[in-house]
C-alpha cells in the first residue's frame, strides 16, 4: 500500500486526499507575538508542542475566522474551537513525521501553485505579492508545503480503496432513505422584543445602509469559466490589448460596439443602473471600487473578461426596517433570550410527552417556522441527507428555514436524530444555529430503488468518499497510538 511511497512520491497524485485536507488542517498565516512560554501543551513521539505554539495558531484561527464573518463571528458559538486547534496540531506532528520516514517531499512548483490557490481569487493574490513581506511568504510556503506533504501521505493511503456492490447498495439504502416528519422550532431571535428591533435601527441607521445604484460600461471579451489555458490565455490577451488602447486615449464606447461579446455592445458597453447583488460578483466588486469616469484593469468574470468604465454612482440611502429586522434581531440577541428559547422548547417537548398538548397544537401555538406553524407542524417528506436536484428551490428554501441546509445536504445533527426515531416517537430538544426544535417521526420511507440507476454514479462517488474518509480515520488513529500523543493541558 505504501511502496509506492517509496518507488515515485513526486508522481503521487495527492489532491485525491484535498476532501479529507481541508477539513484537517488550518492555513494558519501569520502571527508573531514574540513570546516565549516553556510549557507545554501535548507530547507527540516525544516532542513537545508548547504552549506558544498552541497561542500563535490559536490566534491566527481565530483572526481567519473574524475576517471571514466580520461582525457576526462569535468564538463561544464555535464549539471546542480550542480543542479542534490543539488535534490539528497534534495531527500535523503525526502525519510529518510518518511522512519523513517514507521520504515525501514537495516540489517548487507544487508550493507555488499551492500557494497561488489558497488565495479566494487573483486579485487577491497580486495585492498580496505587491504588500505582504517576505517573512510572511516563507510562513505561507512552510504551512503549504507542509500541507501538500500530508495530502501526499493521506492520498498513497486511500488511493488504493475500492466497493463492492454490497458496500454500495448498503450505502444507497441508508443514506438516500426519507422521512415524513413533524416539526417545531423555537427561534432565540423571534423572542427578541420588536420594540428593541426598532429602537436599535433608529439609532443606527448609518450602519445599515444601502449602496447606491451604478451605470457602467463595459468591454465583454467571453470565455467559459472551465476554458482550457488555450482558451482563457487568448480572452486575457484580447483584453490586456482593448485595455491598453482606451487606457492610451481610445472612446470606450466606439471600442465596446466593434469587440465586446455582451449584448449591451450595441449601445456602447452601457448598462442600465444596477444596485447589489445584481452582477456576478467580480464584476460587482470592481465597479464599485471605481470613482466616476474611473477605468478598471481586466476583471475575470465567471462569463469572461471584462473592462469596466463607471459612468455614474447614485448616493447611498438607508434600507428600510423590514429589510435588516432579521439582521437587527441577531445583533441584539442576548445570552438571556437564548436561554429562555432553550427553556421554552424543553417545556412544549416536556407537554408533548406527557400527552398535556397535541403536536399539532403546538406546532400552530408556538413554532416560529414560516412553515410549520401554518401546516400544523408538517413539513412533509424530507431525505435523510443528500438533497436531489429535481427538489424544488423553493422547497430547499423551507429546509433551509426550518431545519437548516449545508452544501445542499440536510442538517446532520437533526436529521440524525429524526431518524434515529420510530414512528410516533418525539426526539430530545435538538439545537443547531436556527434555534431549538422539536421533531416527532410521522412515517419512515425506504430509499427509492428505481432511482438508483439515475444517480448510481453519484452514489458511489458519495459512498466511497465515506470509505475513504473512515480508512484515513482508522490508519491516523493507529498512528497516534504509535506516536503516542497525549494531551498534557486542558484546553477546553
């Protein structure tokens, strides 16, 4: 399994292990405090990780997660963030050190791609090699490097799995079953007092505000998001060239009429006003950073590329209460309305049990659901995991409000509780970031066996990600005991 370690590792491909990788490990950056602490925090083959150690990505995790959700990051909402630090860590000491006994190492090429694709977009990237300093980029090259090494380790691991039919079929049958269920939820934010919701927009209008509408022009030169590099080398040079001659004095909309691939050509490149979340993104996020009569350098758009001359910029205006109440009600939450949500959902459970109240009862009385407190608590046939691209938008629409919906897969946590039910039954209070529910299992409904030919090809590439994922778990664990980690410190 691991000779071919051995024989060839610059030939292993390792992005077969990236599903695995990114949930493993952290891009920890940057961050120096020049602080010096002796203790430590775990032993792994006899070394230490100290507490220093444990400080600095620590900090770093936590500063990647305030910028990815800005004001909404709550550390306390993220559970054993702490923990989940120090087992990386653990498992990083793990893993390269297995990796150096079997001589995997990593190319330049392979740090500088590597590198280049951890940033969101190319933009990003260039602003990054024009500030960052160099102390920085030999962090970021050490923390990819080290990555793709363990992605080398974890793909020579788990290239080698395969499924039997019965593996699949097992697989099908337990994953793709469906549910008729009940449902109630109790909202932490629908508690908060309408008139606290009010009285925090009054006086805080200028943080709600509403970008104002643009009219642009812009030059289109297409070309698909997955072109080949032929391709998409060909559209970048096109523009480079049209973005040098209006750059250099040449009338953007003369220029737009004879090569923009975009409708508006006709009229110039001229767009009609639009506000946010109208454009592709990139394009959004261009234009808005220009002043009027500004020029953009290229843009690459999931349509092609793109050169953007702003024409005109309306001024900003509050949005409306109805539009950020939802937004207001998570700012004001507080500790004490969360834990009388809490309350609240254990008591209806607690009146469920004992037969004082009916489930549909309380399911028009007390849900918060736009659903649910309608239907008297039904929400019809739900899949236990993976949702179906023939489901309607606006059914995925109700889970997402009701139940919650990740990646377009249901809610782990709730849905393993539902189907750990028997018909009638009614689960524990169950709690995720919408609030407290309360589920009671109408009828349980095997998977559908006609449909499995239709999806076959998705289901095996599904059910042997799991394989994957359980033969990498069990091979780490047999490596931890072997290197006997142990965790010197509490961290929780």
């Amino acid at each position: 399994m691991l000779n071919a370690i051995r024989k060839n590792n610059a030939v292993i491909i390792w992005t077969i292990a990236i599903t695995f990788i990114i949930t493993i490990f952290i891009s920890w950056g940057m961050n120096f405090s020049g602080k010096t602490m002796m203790a430590h925090m775990a032993m792994v083959n006899g070394k230490k990780i100290t507490t220093d150690d444990f400080q600095q990505a620590y900090q770093t995790k936590y500063n990647n997660l305030k910028d990815t959700y800005g004001k909404d990051f709550d550390p306390e909402s993220i559970s054993g963030l702490r923990k989940q630090v120090l087992d990386s860590l653990i498992r990083e000491k793990v893993l390269l050190a297995e990796a150096e006994q079997y001589g995997i190492t990593v190319s330049e090429d392979e740090i500088v791609n590597g590198v280049r694709s951890s940033f969101q977009d190319i933009n990003t990237y260039n602003q990054y090699i024009k500030y960052a300093p160099p102390l920085w980029w030999k962090t970021k090259e050490e923390a990819v490097s080290k990555e793709i090494i363990m992605a080398k380790l974890i793909g020579a691991m788990v290239d080698h799995v395969t499924l039997t039919d019965g593996e699949i079929d097992s697989y099908y049958k337990r994953e793709y079953a469906q549910a008729h269920l009940q449902h109630i939820l109790i909202s932490p934010k629908k508690l908060v007092p309408y008139a606290e919701i009010v009285d925090y927009h009054e006086k805080n209008k200028e943080d709600f505000m509403k970008k104002g509408q643009l009219k642009a022009r812009h030059i289109l030169i297409a070309v698909q998001e997955n072109a080949d590099q032929q391709q998409d080398g060909a559209a970048k040079a096109k523009i480079s060239d049209l973005y040098n001659q209006v750059k250099g004095g040449a009338d953007f909309a003369e220029t737009a009429k004879k090569n923009s691939n975009c409708p508006s050509a006709q009229n110039g490149g001229l767009l009609d006003y639009f506000g946010e979340g109208v454009m592709d993104p990139e394009f959004e996020k261009a234009a808005y950073n220009l002043k009027v009569g500004e020029l953009s350098s290229p843009v690459r758009s999931k349509f092609g590329y793109h050169i953007i001359k702003l024409e005109d910029k309306l001024p900003d205006t509050p949005k409306l209460l109805e539009e950020v109440e939802e937004e207001i009600r998570g700012i004001v939450l507080t500790n004490e309305i969360t834990k009388k949500a809490s309350k609240e959902a254990k008591r209806i459970q607690k009146m469920l049990k004992k037969g004082q109240i009916s489930f549909e009862e309380a399911a028009n009385m007390y849900s918060h659901g736009t659903i649910s407190s309608r239907t008297a608590g039904d929400i019809g046939i739900i899949p236990k995991r993976f949702i179906s691209k023939d489901i309607a938008t606006s059914t995925v629409a109700v889970w997402k409000e009701e139940l919650g919906v990740y990646n377009n897969e249901m809610d782990g946590q709730i849905n393993s509780a539902a189907f750990a039910l028997k018909p009638g039954e009614i689960a524990s209070v169950i709690e995720n970031h919408l609030g407290y529910h309360i589920i009671k299992m109408v009828e349980k409904i095997p998977a559908d066996t006609a449909k499995f030919e239709a999806i076959k090809k998705d289901v095996i590439a599904k059910s042997l990600v799991e394989k994957k994922s359980k033969t990498y778990q069990d091979w780490y664990d047999g490596l931890k005991k072997k290197a006997k980690a142990v965790i010197t410190e509490n961290v929780l």
